[in-house]
C-alpha cells in the first residue's frame, strides 16, 4: 500500500535557475523511478532562513507532495544528505485528515487563481 508524504527540501541560494530545476528533477526522478505517484509540487522560491545554515541566510525553498512506499524514504533521505546543493530537508507522513486538507487547500488556491484572472 502507498502512503502519501510531503517533502520540503532547501536548496542553497547560489543555484542558478537552470541548477535549481536540475536538482528538482532529480529527486522527481528518484520519485518516479521507485514506483512513486507525485501528487503535487510547490516552487516556493527564495526565503529568508530563521537561522543561518553553513553561513547562508536564504534558500530556494521546494515542496513535494507524494504518494511512495515506506522503504522509499530511506533512499531518498541519503540522496538528500548526499547532494550538497541541499542544506535541509523535511519529509512528513501525511494522514487521512492532513491528505484532506492538502486538496482543500489547493482547490482553494486554485479558485482564488482563476477569479484573479477574470
């Protein structure tokens, strides 16, 4: 059975966007190949940090919602720890109400996006 999590992970600020999307990709990719259904992902851009982190201030924040299977996270979470351009990274197991919430939360979005539009 596949659970859903949710991934945030910060990418140091001196990535050029072309680097930025690289890095993306590849986790997507780690996703993807292991038999994962990507659900949703959030570009949240440049953010200031609460505290520094290796002397950095900022990060590019990046968040994934997906569907996997338990034995995933362990090799996702040394790819994580493997790859330098990532400072920190959160992976958070999604319950029933929190799944719920997820898409109430884009559906929301989603509609406020297309009512600016008009």
């Amino acid at each position: 059975m596949l659970n859903q999590y949710e991934t945030v992970f910060i990418t140091t600020p001196v990535l050029s966007e072309s680097q930025m999307k690289e890095t993306v990709d590849k986790f997507k990719k780690i996703l993807t190949g292991n038999g994962s259904e990507i659900v949703h992902e959030e570009n949240w851009g440049l953010r200031k940090l609460a505290y520094p982190i290796q002397k950095k201030s900022t990060g590019f924040y990046y968040l994934i919602e997906y569907r996997a299977e338990g034995t995933l996270l362990g090799k996702l979470e040394t790819e994580f720890k493997r790859d330098e351009r990532i400072i920190r990274f959160l992976t958070v197991g999604l319950d029933k109400y929190a799944v719920k919430y997820a898409e109430k939360k884009r559906a929301m979005k989603a509609e406020t996006q297309k009512t600016k539009e008009e």
